[in-house]
C-alpha cells in the first residue's frame, strides 16, 4: 500500500474549501481500499478487498453472497482458531428457510433421538421432547 497521492495541513479557524476535502477524501478511500468504484446514493457501491466493519452494520434490504465460497462466519465472543460457518448447498430453484419467531436452540439431525414408549404414562418420549 502506498503512500498517500497528496498531503493537506488544515489550520483550525480557518475556512476548509469543500474541493480539497473532497480530493483528500478521495485519496485517502483510494489508498485504504484498493481503488474502489463509489457510485451515487441508490446505485451498487463495489469495494474491492476485505471489508472490516468494527461497529453494527445495518441493512435495509437483502444480503447477497455471490461467489465460490459463500457462508456466513462467526469468530465469537473471543478471536481463535474456531469459528462458526453457515453454508448452504447449490441450490436447484429458490430456497426460503424460516426461523421461529421464538427464541431457543436449532435442534440438528443428530440431536433426535429414537422415541421410545412409556407403559407408565402412555406417552412417546424423545430426548428433543423432553
């Protein structure tokens, strides 16, 4: 990563011409970025590189992953070795899956057991159940 193209000194009190914000401005999205395309308010903004977002990013809309190697990762309450990936597989015609509007924890396949019956109460059990 290279230096900056130019250097501004502001001197406090002193009026800024909103041209050299922007020129600085500029440079300096092109030096931490890597040349991104910034479109106009309402149109698709491309930045090319690795997006670090340190604080709450809120979207209005959807959220679209395109490319090879498409998941969501969590790092956890601690940075290490481990994470958490959410994929999906290659779809064959649009997928919806719906979380409950509840909270709790997603059972996996492996977290259901066999039923068995219980002669005493007259009901089914299961570890997923119970």
């Amino acid at each position: 990563m290279g230096a900056l193209a130019k250097t501004y000194a502001f001197t406090a009190g002193t009026p800024i011409v909103a041209a050299q914000v922007n020129e600085n401005f500029d440079d300096v999205v092109d030096w931490a970025t890597g040349t991104p395309t910034l479109s106009t308010s309402g149109s698709a903004t491309t930045v090319g590189g690795t997006l670090s977002v340190t604080e709450l990013a809120t979207f209005a809309d959807d959220v679209y992953l395109n490319g090879s190697n498409q998941r969501l990762i969590y790092e956890g309450s601690s940075a290490d070795a481990y994470e958490t990936f959410i994929a999906a597989v290659n779809a064959t015609a649009d997928r919806t899956i719906t979380f409950p509007d509840a909270t709790g924890t997603v059972a996996l396949t492996s977290d259901i057991t066999s039923p068995t019956w219980n002669d005493a109460n007259n009901i089914l059990t299961n570890s997923v159940f119970n």
